[in-house]
C-alpha cells in the first residue's frame, strides 16, 4: 500500500495557516510541536514547527521562512496548490465565510465533483473538493465540465480572523 501521510510547509508565521486549517478541518487538532535547527553553518536558523491533522494524516508548518512565497498567478516552480476531499463542501465554505476567508476560485460545473479553490494567509493554495459519486469512472472523469471558472476579484480586500 502506498499513501500520502504529509505534507511540509515553510512560513514565516504559522498562526494564520494554522487557523485557515482548524476553520477548514474543526475535527484536526495540533498533534505535535517543537523547535529544530533548519539548515547548517551560516544558513542555520531555529524554527518553530508543528503537525496539525488527525492520526493518519498531517500538514507539517515551519515558521521563519525568508522571502517571497510562489505567485501563484505566475509560472515558477513549487507547489501550485493542495487538494483536499471533503464530505460536505458547503460547511467547509459556510466555516471559513464566517472566519472571513472568500472563495478565490470556483471551479468549473462537472457533474460528479464541486470545488473550489482558497489562499491561506501565508500565500499557500487550498482546493476542496466533494464528489458526487463513488464511481471511479464518474469521479475521476476528465472534462464533462461547463461553464466558466468563477474567480474573486483582485481589488477586494478581505480580513481574517
């Protein structure tokens, strides 16, 4: 069996990615936590990191990152965004609208699967998806989509608790 157990992000603040998440997912808690040296010689720094998941599966956040996140409008490498299958994709919308987080882009209509995609507050991508079938066939069916993709507008300003 293989599966994908984490995945291990670098920050310069972990407080608001860890919200987004805990908004997102209010069944995941802070599994563990500590301070660790990153890196040696002259480009050594103590971070702070932490899990935040369930049993088997986990977002590992370090905090103390230098520089520029990805643009994720832009063509450099790195990740573009993280997908996550939820049962009830309108609670996960309802959760973070009350927190003050908007969508960033609504997918496409495809008739076995909603999505929509989020930017946390360090600069990172979020896409939930819910499908509406268990068929493989129907679930993971390329095209079939319609309409537009439905995107936030870029001069809206948004706050986050």
């Amino acid at each position: 069996m293989v599966r994908l157990e984490h995945i291990n992000l670098v920050m310069e603040d972990i407080r608001p990615t860890l919200a987004f998440l805990l908004t997102a997912f209010p069944q995941w808690r802070v599994r563990g936590e500590g301070d660790m040296t990153w890196g040696s010689a002259e480009n050594a720094s103590t971070r702070h990191w932490l899990h935040v998941g369930d049993d088997d599966y986990y977002l590992t956040l370090n905090d103390g990152a230098v520089g520029e996140i990805r643009d994720l409008k832009g063509i450099q490498p790195g990740v573009a965004h993280i997908g996550f299958v939820v049962d009830d994709l309108q609670s996960v919308i309802h959760r973070l609208s009350l927190k003050g987080f908007s969508v960033d882009i609504k997918g496409r209509d495809h008739p076995f699967r909603k999505t929509v995609y989020y930017n946390d507050p360090a600069g990172f991508q979020f896409e939930f998806l819910q499908y509406n079938s268990d068929k493989p066939s129907e679930k993971n069916m390329y095209g079939g989509e319609s309409g537009e993709l439905k995107k936030k507008e870029t001069n809206q300003n948004t706050t986050h608790a």
